[in-house]
C-alpha cells in the first residue's frame, strides 16, 4: 500500500544540522545578475557570438529586472537563475549556429503535433510521457530540454550513452539529496518528457521565471508580449530537433498555451489539442506545496502566504484566458480530458487522442503504452498529502467561489479539496 507522506515543517522548515549548513551557504552567496556578464559567459563558453534576434536581450534584461525585483531570494536562488540564463544564452547561440550551418534544417516539414494544454498538476506531465511513448511521436526528454543543440564534437561515447544524458543524471542525483520529496510532487529524472516552455526559453518567451521566482513585472512584461513571432521561433526549433533525429509528429505540453491558444493555433493550426480539465483548487494546493518545498533553498523565508496569493492569481489568470479562447480549438481537433477519467482509464484516454489525431491505436502503440504504464504503476515511494488549511490558513471554499467561473464553463470537473 502506498504511503501517504506529510511536509509537517513546511512553512518553518525544521533542519538537520547538514541541511542547516546547506542553507546557510546558500544564504552566503553572493551572485551578480547582469545582462552583460551573462552574454559575456555564453559567448566564451561556446565561442559563438550570434544570437539571432535583436530583441532577445531585452527580454534577458526584463527578466533580471523583475528578478533584483525579488528580494526574498536566496544566494542559492539567484544563482540557479543565473546559471538558467546562461544555459539558455548558450542554447540560442547553438541553435543560431546549427541553423547558419544547415539552414536546410528549416524546410522539415512537421506533422501535425498532439499538444497536451492544461494546468499544471492536473496530469499533463503523466498524459504526455505516456503519448510519448508511442514511437509514432518525436517528444522532448529533460536532458535533451537542458541541452536541445548538442556541441560539435561533444559525441556519444563508446557506451553510446550522450553527454548530455550523463550530466543531466548528475544533476538530477545532486538534487535528489538536496530536495529528496519534489520526486513524489514533479519527479524530473533524465528521460522525463518535459514541457515546451523550456524550449520556448531559449527566446526568453515563456512564464518558466515565475517557477523560480515573485516576478510580477516579467508576468507582466511577458503577457504583453505579442507571441506570433515568439511560436513562430518555437517551430523553428522543433524543425531543427527533427532535423537532429526524427520523427517529425511531435507530442507537446506546457500550461502557457492556455493563455496562448490563438498563437498556437495559428501556428499548429493541424494540431490536436488534449485538453486537460482539472479541479483548480486540488491543483493549487499541489502546485503550491511544491513550490514552498524548493523555497526552503531557493528562498530565505518560505513566505507561504505571498506564495499562495501569487499563484492564486496566476491560476485564475491562466483559467481565465483558457475560457475566454477554449472556443477557437476546432470542435474535430479537441479532447477534453477530465483528470477523473484519465486516473480511471488512461489508456482508453490516449486511445481517443490517437484517434482524433488521425493515428489510432495501432498492435505496435498499445503495447508501447501498456509498457510504459506497466514500467511506472505500483506503489511507489509514497503519496505526497496536501493541506491548504493546515500549511497556507485557506479555506477552499473561498477558492471555489473566485473559480466559479471555470466550473460554469468545464461542469464535467468534480470537486477534490473539502
């Protein structure tokens, strides 16, 4: 039987002596943000110089602005982000590169992709890996997210493993002891199938900063962003990940689209959208308990309070521009997946999804599917429990009357949280 395992010290997080010093080393460091100093790095590090767009280091510089903004971060925290941009930086000047080199890889043409659009915590991240393993589908895994471009000359050894699989795996271990419960809430290990805002970063377009920080001015800056051209980059991308190695259908997710569907019909306007439909207070809870988990590093008070109204509002904001556009989905080209039914049947709910997309599921995709449910059902290490009473003083049924409005649009979602 499952464990169902408890974060008692959330809020005012007991340490142990080791974790102690952890955190206070973490408080200690002292790391500079600046735009120069970034660029500076990336540049050195892949001795590239070209980034492309002109207008993407002021969006570099948007983004350090909103996060100085940030004075609850710790030294640890800022340089997570640092390290972040710099990846990011280094990543946009490869791909500038791979394109300058083989320009050819932007004529691919790509298949109709499956996109997963949902909330977060509300089973996209399990929806996709399990579409993705259907052999059908070209998908993102996280090590490939990290380092989308590979280096020339930076091969597969003689174990035919990828560098960048093993450095990933180094990461993933090290934050493993660092943080050993985010692995019950969003397990991240190397061959996850990871989400398109990563990818989207690599044109600094995306609501990824506001997991790693308060940045309401980049919430901000970013929503007033026209997001055509930045989609249209995100395409362009894809084509030189199939240009790498095929195929050309790709199985998507992020919760960005939700508040981006008119750019991303426009773009994919074949696509079939899983249309993931989920509880959004069950969702909160989930998403904010993690989030407080990460800040006992990341931040220097875990501040559960500003957490939990941040992402209340980030929520709605997100909910609300999925109502107001849900309509442009083509009615042929939508699957509303209920996360109650998807617990029920998720293959069934994958079934349906390959036949809207036109697929179906063919002898060699069930027993794709069935292997990966049968390599990751079973009891695991626990169940993480949630409490948005006990851990952040909400009563939900005041999160029910601020959500009404997602209730009258979706009906078939049941209330979690009581």
């Amino acid at each position: 039987m499952t464990q169902e395992v408890r974060i008692k010290d959330l809020a005012v997080p007991r340490r142990t002596p080791e974790e102690q010093a952890t955190y206070e080393f973490a408080l200690s460091l002292k790391v500079e943000l600046d735009v120069d100093g970034i660029v500076t790095e990336a540049r050195r590090s892949t001795g590239l110089d070209r980034f492309g767009d002109p207008t993407l280091l002021d969006r570099l510089s948007a983004q350090i602005a909103a996060v100085e903004s940030d004075g609850g971060l710790s030294g640890l925290g800022r340089y997570i982000i640092r390290q972040r941009l710099v990846g990011l930086m280094k990543a946009r000047l490869r791909f500038e590169e791979y394109v300058r080199r083989y320009p050819e890889a932007l004529e691919v043409e790509l298949e109709p992709p499956v996109i997963v659009v949902g909330l977060p915590r509300s089973g996209t991240t399990h929806l996709v890996n399990l579409l993705a393993a259907d052999s059908r589908f070209r998908s993102m895994p996280w090590w490939e997210v990290i380092e989308p471009v590979p280096v020339t000359g930076d091969g597969p050894g003689p174990d035919g493993v990828d560098p960048r699989y093993l450095r990933c795996l180094a990461t993933y271990r090290a934050a493993e002891k660092m943080a050993p419960l985010t692995k019950l809430m969003h397990d991240r290990p190397p061959s996850a199938i990871e989400e398109d805002c990563e990818l989207m970063d690599l044109d600094l377009s995306s609501y990824t900063l506001e997991w790693h920080a308060r940045v309401p001015a980049w919430r901000h800056y970013y929503l007033g962003l026209d997001h055509h051209s930045h989609y249209g980059f995100f395409q362009r991308l894809l084509q030189v990940l199939s240009h790498l190695r095929g195929p050309n259908r790709w199985v998507l997710k992020t919760p960005q689209h939700l508040e981006q569907l008119g750019p991303l019909l426009d773009t994919f306007p074949d696509a079939t959208i899983a249309f993931t439909l989920r509880d959004p207070v069950a969702v909160l809870q989930s998403a904010i308990t993690m989030l407080a988990y990460g800040d006992r590093m990341r931040r220097a008070k875990i501040e559960a309070d500003d957490l939990a109204r941040y992402w209340i509002d980030r929520i709605e904001r997100l909910l609300r521009a999925a109502v107001r556009d849900a309509a442009l989905i083509p009615g042929a080209q939508r699957v509303d997946v209920e996360f109650g039914a998807l617990r029920r049947d998720d293959l069934a709910m994958a079934r349906g999804i390959l036949e809207a997309a036109g697929l179906g599921l063919t002898d060699r995709a069930r027993s794709e599917l069935s292997g990966y449910l049968a390599r990751t059902r079973g009891d695991g290490e626990g169940r993480m429990a949630y409490d948005l009473r006990g851990d952040f003083g909400i009563e939900p049924d005041e999160l029910y009357e601020q959500f009404a409005f997602y209730f009258e649009a979706f009906p078939q979602v049941a209330r979690e949280v009581f």
